[in-house]
C-alpha cells in the first residue's frame, strides 16, 4: 500500500514491512519476455504504453508495496547528448564516450521535452493505481552516469573516470556538474509527473574512497535529493562501514546491499529509514529457503522504518515461485 510505503520510509512503525524489488518488472517474468520479442528494450521504455504495462506485470502477480517505472538509469544521458544502445551478453554500450578532457564540455538539452516518455508512464502508473501502491521513480546517480560515459561499456573497476579524476579534476567536476544538473531537473518532472518516491541508484559510489566520496561527490547527492519534498532513497553498493556517508546524503531512506549486516546498520544509522536487503541469489533456493531468511531480513530491520527489498536487482533468470515466496512472506508478518 502507498500509505504503508510513506509510513516506512518516514522512519515509522508498520505492522510489516512494505515490500518491492529493485528491477521486478524483467526478464523473471515470462509475460515480459514475450512482449519483449515485439520490441527492443529502448522501443520499450521509450513507449509509455508499453512501459506501463510491463511495470504493472508484478502488480498483477504480487500486489508489491511499490511499483518502478520501467525504465533505465541512462535516459539522463539524452539531453547531454550522449549516444547509447544495448548489447547482447555486454550491456548498455555509450557511442561517444568521453575519450578527452574537451568531451565534458556538454549543453544540456530539455529535460521534459526529450524525456516526455518518463512523464506520460509515470502518469499512466499513477492513474492506474491510485492509492494500491506508491509509484517510485529513480535515476542514476551522477558518479555511475560518470562512469558509464567515461568507460564507453559496463567495467569491474570503471578506471578511466577514477583517471579523469586524478589527471584532470576539473573536468571531472564538470562531468559530475552536468549530470547533477539534468538530475535535479529529472527528479522534479518525475515528482511532477505522479511519482511517490525517488531512488538515487549512485551504485559504483563505492569505488571511491570515503574522503573522496565525502568531499567529491556528497555534495551532488544532497543538491539532487533536496530537490524533491517526496520520500527519496540512496543506495550505493558496497560502501560497508561507511553508511554514515549515504545518510549524510540527506535521503530519507538508505538503500542496503546484501553484505551490510542490518543490525549494524541500525546502530550506525540511527532513526534513518532503510531498504534491503536480501542477497538476490538466495532467490535460486527453495521456496521455503526464501521464506526463512526472507523472515531472518525481517526480524533482523525490525518493526519502523524497514522497506523490505533485495540488496541489488531480482537476477533474470530466478523462478517466479521464489519472488512469489518472497513477497507472500512480507505480507503474511503481522
């Protein structure tokens, strides 16, 4: 429920936790991957109609708390004139990268005239569930966009904006300028448009050193997230012992990934909200494997302010079952 959502992510007591899974409208899904072969994947999230209808296939399987928008984090990339598509077996492949200091020297195109998709599916979503659930937009944060234009494809170690950084810091600073500003316009127009919630996906933050992130790239954090008055989450993966910088962030919700221990959490974090943050291949166990550590998340969040999730995206290829065992656990604690 919407209600329940904002409950939650306010730091509040729920009678359970409200449940959703960063990426449940995919691949898992055997009605997605059948109207998937009539389009490719930026056909489809650049069609609001069939945007909207794969982000409420798990609606209509699971009843979850919250419902993403189908869509992706490298949508921001357009009104900076970055060229992208997918690759099979590679993934999301930027046309122009930037190869030299020049290359972050961009002007920012219309954020709501060349993202107007996002705004008619987050409209539809709205419409469509009213009250039944909260309608979550997110977006990439401005180190992940960084990374992906500056490495040209998906990298373990994303070395060339880590490069860029110590050989030329200005321009680096002007690449991460530039997406916090087309963020800070694309958070509002999705607020604007019907979304509840905002989650900040900075996921290879964590590839900084905390005096680097702290002083680096904080302050884009909380420029992007003060923009919006709805709930808003951040989630960065493998920042450990370093939480006290995602809530330094200003987000009413920290977003965990599935090697954070959540009673430690709770201790370092305090009356923050928190996400997560079940490690997405336990979903590959028996459906009575999910139920129980399904439940050990639970317990271990305790009873306010605890939005149950994964501690990353539900994996392509996990059975339905499971992520049904899942979200039948949530609702069944009482």
């Amino acid at each position: 429920m919407k209600e329940l959502f904002e409950k939650a992510a306010r730091g509040e007591p729920t009678e359970r936790p409200p449940v959703w899974m960063m990426r449940q409208a995919g691949r898992y899904l055997p009605e997605y991957r059948e109207l998937r072969e009539d389009y490719t994947f930026l056909e489809a999230i650049s069609t609001p109609e069939v945007a909207a209808e794969i982000s409420l296939q798990p609606w209509e399987r699971f009843q979850p708390d919250g419902i993403v928008m189908y869509s992706d984090i490298l949508t921001v990339l357009e009104p900076l004139d970055f060229s992208y598509h997918l690759e099979s077996g590679v993934g999301p492949v930027v046309e122009n990268p930037v190869d030299e200091p020049g290359d972050t020297e961009r002007e920012q195109g219309d954020v709501r005239d060349e993202l107007w998709y996002v705004g008619d599916l987050l409209e539809r979503l709205s419409a469509e569930l009213g009250d039944r659930a909260a309608v979550l937009g997110f977006a990439g944060g401005p180190f992940t966009l960084a990374a992906y234009v500056c490495e040209g494809t998906p990298s373990r170690s994303f070395m060339q904006v880590r490069r860029l950084r110590a050989e030329h810091p200005e321009a680096f600073e002007r690449l991460l300028e530039a997406f916090t500003d087309v963020l800070v316009e694309y958070v509002e127009f999705q607020v604007e448009s019907g979304a509840d919630a905002i989650q900040l996906f900075d996921t290879y933050a964590g590839l900084l050193s905390p005096t680097d992130y702290r002083e680096l790239l904080l302050p884009y954090h909380r420029e992007v997230l003060e923009t919006v008055d709805v709930p808003t989450i951040m989630f960065a993966r493998n920042v450990g012992g370093n939480l006290g910088l995602l809530e330094d962030s200003g987000a009413d919700v920290v977003g965990l990934d599935w090697t954070v221990d959540l009673e430690t959490a709770r201790e370092e974090l305090g009356d923050v909200a928190i996400q997560g943050n079940l490690d997405p291949a336990l979903l590959y166990g028996d459906s009575d494997t999910v139920r129980e550590r399904t439940r050990d998340v639970i317990d271990a969040a305790g009873d306010a302010g605890h939005i149950l999730n994964l501690g990353h995206g539900v994996d392509r290829n996990t059975p339905v079952e499971n992520v049904e065992a899942f979200f039948e656990t949530a609702k069944k604690v009482a």
